[in-house]
C-alpha cells in the first residue's frame, strides 16, 4: 500500500497509508483542517546485485564497432 503525504492549513506535513483506488484526502483526519496531496520522491529505487558491469552500456556511444573479420584456412596436404 502507498504512503500518501499530505499539507495542511497551518503548513505542517503527514503522511498516511492508503490503498491507489481511495480517493484523496480533503481533510485530515486527526486536526480537520483542509489538506492538500503533495508530490514527493518517495518511490526510490532498488539495486541488487554485485554492481554494474562492462557490458550494462555501451562503452562509445555512436561509434561502429571494430569489424570482426573471419579467416579461411584451407587444408594443406
């Protein structure tokens, strides 16, 4: 469930739990002043794992690679 902050009237912060389908608060439920849903960053971001490799990007960004370039060898007999 997401946490949801909240501004009151008087300027002070809370932050509650509610489920994505409720709709937003209009009033808080412990002072009954008006509130207003406030954008935060709260949502970050989770790494796992050892860390990033070599190959998670590519090293030179709009520059072709070297051609790969096959050799025939022919039997001798």
């Amino acid at each position: 469930m997401p946490t949801y902050s909240y501004k009151r009237e008087d300027g002070t912060t809370f932050d509650i739990q509610q489920k994505i389908s409720e709709s937003a608060l209009e009033v808080c439920p412990t002072t009954g002043q008006k509130v207003k849903r406030i954008i935060t960053g709260g949502g970050g971001v989770v790494y796992k794992g050892d860390g990033w490799y070599v190959t998670d990007y590519k090293d030179k960004k709009g520059t072709p690679s070297e051609p790969t370039t096959k050799t025939e060898s022919t039997p001798k007999d």
